[in-house]
C-alpha cells in the first residue's frame, strides 16, 4: 500500500498526474474574444450565421471510388470555407462529437466552438456538450455572449446539419448517450435558446432526412420565417453550402431588397438558390430521390393547423408500432392529411428514383407523414 502526496508532486510522473488532473479540471469560458481584433472589426454585420454540425453519429461513407469521408468533418470545412469568405458577416460554428472520457474517469470535451466576423477567426474553444434532454444550452449561450450587439439587425441564419431527428418521443439520437431521448419538440426548445431577445431567424436549413413534415415545420416555424428541409432520404444528410458565400453579393442589409447589382437581393430568393443548387449536385450525383422543399412558415400555418390533430394522433399511436414496421409517405397519399391548400407557400424541388416502385412518381406535395408499412394510418 502506498499514498501520493499531493503537496510533494515531484518526478516525471508526479508532473505528468498533476497536468492530467489539471486539465481533467479545465474550463471554458464563454468566448473569449479577442478584442483588439474586434476593435478593428467596426463595421455593422450584415448577416448572422450559426452553422450547428452534429456529429455523435456513424457518419462515414465511402465515395465511388472507395475512398473513405467524414461526412460532418467535411460539413465542417465547408462551414468555415463560408465563414471565411463573408466579409460582411458574423458565423458560429458549432461541431458536437462524441462523447468520451480520459481513461475511463474525465469527461473529454467534446464540442468545439469557433466564431468568426468579416471573414477572420476571432474565437476558437473546445467545450463539454449538454445533457439536457434540450443539448442546447452551452451552444445558445456561446451565441448569446458573442453575437453582435448592434442596433440594426442583420439577416439571420441557423443551419443544422446532421441525421434524422425524431417527431417521436423517447428515441435516442446520440450514438455516445443511447439513454438520452431527443425529438423535434426538444430541438426546438434548444433553438430557441438562440432566438431569445433577437426574434425568429429569417432563414432555417434542416439538412437532415425526413424533415418535411407538418409536425417538424410547424415545430420550427415560430423559429424561423423561411425554411429549407427535405420532405424524404437526403443524401448523406448534407446541403450544398456554396450558395451562402459571399452573401455580401446576394443579399441586402435588410434581406428584403436587392443590393442593386442585380443579384437576388432577398431571403426568398437566396432560399430557392441553396434549394436549386443542392438540387442540381444531388440529381448529377445520385440515383435515388431527389425531394427539396422551401417553406414559407406564415402561408403554411393554414395546412399544418388544420392537419395538426390527426397528424399528432397518428404518431401518439405509431410511437408503439415496431420502428420496422413504419414508413414516410407523401401526404398526399394519405387521405385524412390531403388538403387544397397543402400546396400554398411550398416551393418544391423534385425528381423521382430512377428505379423501385416510386420511379413512376411525377411530383411530391412537399410534405412527408408516416403510416405503418401497407398502407394503415391507423
């Protein structure tokens, strides 16, 4: 039997316990900005971008020649490709991995954080994620303690990038934490955290599967004034993100007004350029369906309120069915959710499969339900 004493650490391996206890104890402030960098930063931003990249999932593929991808890493690179190239703009990034220990004993951290305006790094931090049923907080609070304070606000963004999050309660999400539930109903209250004191954003991107839903939508819309998602499988859960540099060039101060270069000028209208230019990648790339949907959250709420009941009962019902035994649709092709004004405020981007039993498909509603597998909406 032995003891360490700690008022004596001496020797290579008393150093080396004291800086791993030391860092186990770490903490991260909430940005740490550095501010000469932001006193030479006194322009106003135009536009305000959170980019939230999940990556506590298996999200690796292999492309066609083989060759092995991180696909939230790459949603990563291609965030701060974009981060760097708007000189008028503010962009949180934020890359949630894993979570792991040190030896079984000290939580690793396993978010990292980086913040940058008119194009240059100003803040970088690793941070320990939530575990509450929200995840949001620390995200939504580094926003809150870093975003621009100016009086005239500018266009705002929030891009999830990640897989299918669940309208039913009580499933995992995180492949490190398969005892944490998480739904849309959760998510929503975690973006809200970003929305607090500065309103609903003027642009959403859900870059996940199955996102179109009258339950998802009308979860996020009080949130946001337009958004972009899929109604069906999006291919490697990812959007194409080139459409957002150089935002400087597309959008107004306001995004309600063209620049006067004859550029789209408008959120709408930079809303359909991400949609077509995702679409047109996807359609060269694959060969499965293609289901790209821009939601005008105020024109639909006459849909998603009126389908709201029977939709919320039919997943209260489907929660108990065998995930197996479950399927998306379009709700078109469901009776009880068919409506005329189903179509009003969608702008829906579509192509069939080239092959299966929906290759004969000629068009998409733009809204996704779910039905037990036969046809039963129960």
């Amino acid at each position: 039997m032995f003891r360490i004493k700690m008022s004596r650490i001496t020797g290579p391996l008393g150093v080396g316990m004291f800086l791993l206890l030391a860092s186990s104890c770490r903490t991260v402030g909430l940005g740490d900005v550095n501010e000469h960098a932001l006193m030479d930063r006194q322009e106003p931003v135009e536009q305000s971008i959170v980019f939230l990249v999940h990556g506590d999932a298996d999200y690796l593929y292999h492309g066609a020649d083989g060759t092995a991808h991180q696909a939230d890493e790459e949603a990563v690179i291609k965030a701060l490709r974009v981060a760097r190239r708007n000189p008028t703009a503010e962009v949180f990034i934020f890359h949630e991995r894993a979570r792991t220990r040190r030896f079984f004993l000290f939580p690793r951290y396993n978010g990292t954080f980086y913040y940058f305006r008119g194009g240059d790094l100003l803040v970088q931090e690793t941070y320990r994620r939530g575990k509450e049923e929200t995840r949001l907080e620390p995200e939504a609070a580094y926003y809150q303690a870093n975003r621009s304070a100016q009086e005239t606000a500018p266009v705002r963004m929030f891009i999830y990038l990640g897989h299918e999050i669940p309208e039913m309660e009580g499933v995992s999400y995180d492949t490190s934490r398969r005892r944490g539930a998480f739904s849309i109903d959760y998510f929503a209250r975690g973006v809200a955290g970003f929305a607090a004191g500065s309103g609903p954003f003027d642009l959403m991107v859900l870059s996940t599967c199955n996102s179109g839903t009258p339950h998802t939508i009308q979860a996020m819309a009080p949130l946001a004034d337009y958004i972009v998602a899929s109604p069906d499988n999006l291919h490697l859960s990812h959007f194409d993100l080139a459409p957002l540099e150089r935002l400087d060039l597309k959008l107004g101060a306001t995004g309600t007004e063209p620049p006067g270069n004859g550029m789209p000028g408008t959120v709408p209208d930079l809303a359909r350029e991400f949609a077509q230019a995702s679409f047109d990648r996807l359609t060269a790339e694959i060969q499965t369906v293609v289901t790209i949907a821009v939601y005008d959250t105020e024109r639909t709420r006459a849909y998603m309120e009126a389908v709201a009941p029977t939709y919320d009962s039919t997943l209260a019902v489907l929660q108990e069915v065998a995930p197996s035994r479950l399927e998306h649709v379009d709700c078109r092709e469901v009776g009880p959710l068919t409506r005329e004004q189903m179509s009003e405020g969608v702008a829906m981007w579509y192509r069939a499969p080239r092959f299966g039993r929906r290759a004969d498909r000629a068009a998409h509603s733009g809204w996704q339900c779910w039905q037990e597998a036969g046809g039963s909406l129960r």
